[in-house]
C-alpha cells in the first residue's frame, strides 16, 4: 500500500473538503462534502457525544446516502452549522427528493471547544450572533481538494494533552492509502480528546508505527509508553462532556449501508491506536464512513481491507492533526514547542 497523491481524504474521488473559522471565538467548522449523495453509515464510541440525523444512518433508518457530514467546534451550538451547509445545498438544487423539493441530509458531530479562552460572550449574551451557520455555509462554499491540517476547521479551537496529562493543542489532520486493488480509503480526524496522542517525555507518537514518509516528524514507533496512568484533567477536575475526537473515513469502493457500517467500526481501531485513553464517558467520539461508488457491493474480503485501511488512516491523520496545529496562546503550546528536541 502506498499514500495517495496528496495523503488526503479527498485522493478518494469524489469528494471535496471545506473548512472555515472564527479566529477572535476559537472555534471552526469542517464539511466533507461529495459530488453526489454518498452511501453513509455512523459508529459512536464515546460517552458524551453530540450529533445530529444520526439516527437516519442506523442499521433501520430508511435513508443510507447523505449529502454532507459536518464536524463542529462549539459543543451542542455548533450543530446549527449543518443548517448552513444544508442552506447551500438545498440552493443548489442538491438533496434527497420530496416531490418537487430537494431536502439536504447533512448528519453532524460537534466537539467542546467552549473552554478554550476565545471570546465566547454571545454564547449567553446574544445567541442570535452565534458564528456557527455561517461558518457552515463558508465551509460549504471553500470546499475543494486541497485539505488544510492543524488550527483548521473544525480543529481550529481543538485541545487535547500530552502524555503526561499537560495541555496541548488539537487540530484536524487527514491521510490517506491506495490499496494494491487501486481502491482509495482516506480519513479525515479532528482532534479534541481528553486521552494523548503523544506516548513518551520524547514526543514519539502512538501511531507512530504507521508514519508513512516522515508525515508527523518521523521520530519512529514508542518502544514504550509512559506514564502508566493519565490525570484526565484537561481543563480541570470537571471534565465530563468537554472533549471529543471526529472522524470521516471514505473510500471509493462500492460499499452499501450494512458494509460502511462495519468500516465505521473497524475504523474505531485507528483512534484507539493513536489515543490513550480513548471512548471515554468524557469523550463524544463518532466515525462516519463514506463511499463515492454509485454501483455494486464489495465482498466481505474487500470490506475487511478497507476497514484495515481506514483504521490505519485515522490513526495517522489523528496524529497529523496535533503535529500540524499551532498554539493557542501559552495555556495551549504546539506540539513543536511542548516537544522540542
């Protein structure tokens, strides 16, 4: 297996990622967005998860294709950026039919960027002012094939720990595979977990094993991890609810329903390889998966490859997301100023 062209979700035909950001708030939106409506499906592992039209992509809902998925910043108030995205779309024509309507399926995740020192005043003051379905229709309209990692999107007010519980900052980060077949498989992750993506006082990665061609600064695979334990004490002792990881896995092999659904879930074993901990009850960690394809179902082997290969991106793209992101402000360093060598 080799990298795509760019190491980028989008190296999987037919789809296009935007991002957009409110600097002054800490905060962003991302949308993955196909050319034509994309088989969906949907795994959540965490404990404190914040969605929307979820339930459409379970294993009874009637719909199995969407229009969009949507990764917010700004905890339960950054779900109205999918009626951003949804306003675009249904603008240009773009949704499931009903009559003589297109109505956008846009499913959301959000994370908890609410305590990251932005300016955050509207959020009980002026609620009508709220960025978030603007952002949305901004990201919406930027998407293209170029992926923006680090401070970016949905990663812009991300934050997440080092290993040894110390304030970090989080970001989006992507990656991607070929498989021998020709089939891509991408991922795209924002990271935003209380857990470390960091194993050692050196900076090793956990998934550093799976660095392709020095994407992440090329420091190798941890021959151990340490400390044995984690304060999980990002923000405080108060912690419930206030963290995340998001993640889109794609590819362009002709997968149904049933079957994304299992890459989803395989997929899960890529940010339980680049995080510790992980699915905490503390963390809303969701995996959407995608296809492209419009025709045909893989066989069970082909499913069993992709999944393989989505759970490797995710892990890479998780730890592309820290290493690319920029501080904050002195509360949040960088990865390159946290782990210097």
């Amino acid at each position: 297996m080799k990298t795509g062209s760019d190491n980028a979700i989008t190296d999987v035909p037919g789809l296009a990622v935007g991002t957009a950001e409110a600097p002054d708030v800490r905060t962003g939106v991302t949308v993955v967005l196909p050319d034509i409506r994309a088989v969906a499906a949907v795994d959540v592992r965490g404990g404190g998860t914040g969605t929307r039209e979820l339930e459409l992509l379970g294993p009874d809902g009637t719909v199995d294709a969407v229009d969009a998925i949507v990764l917010s910043g700004g905890s339960a108030f950054g779900l109205a950026a999918a009626d951003g995205v949804a306003g675009w779309l249904a603008e240009a024509g773009r949704g499931f039919p009903v009559g003589d309507m297109r109505v956008p399926l846009v499913p959301a995740a959000i994370l908890f960027d609410l305590l990251n020192g932005g300016d955050k005043s509207s959020f009980t003051r002026d609620t009508d002012t709220l960025p978030y379905r603007e952002l949305g229709r901004r990201a919406a309209e930027s998407a293209g094939e170029t992926v923006a990692e680090g401070s970016v999107g949905a990663g812009c007010g991300a934050t997440t720990t080092g290993h040894d519980g110390r304030k970090l900052k989080g970001g989006q980060g992507t990656a991607s595979v070929v498989l021998d077949s020709g089939t891509a498989v991408g991922a795209l992750v924002a990271v935003n977990a209380l857990g470390s993506v960091v194993a050692n006082a050196r900076g090793q990665f956990l998934a550093g094993s799976l660095e392709q061609d020095g994407e992440f600064g090329g420091r190798g695979g941890p021959d151990r991890i340490e400390p044995l334990d984690h304060p999980l004490k990002k923000y405080g002792p108060e912690d419930a609810g206030t963290n995340t990881t998001l993640a889109v896995v794609a590819t362009d092999a002709p997968l149904d329903a049933r079957q994304a659904r299992r890459v989803a879930m395989m997929a899960q074993a890529g940010l339980a390889r680049a995080i510790r901990p992980v699915f905490t009850p503390m963390d809303g960690d969701v995996v959407f998966a995608l296809s492209t394809a419009q025709t045909g179902v893989s066989d069970h082997g082909d499913v069993a490859r992709i999944g393989m290969a989505a759970a490797d991106c995710v892990a890479r793209a998780a730890a592309r997301g820290v290493y690319a992101a920029t501080a904050l402000d002195a509360v949040w360093p960088d990865y390159s100023a946290a782990y210097s060598e």
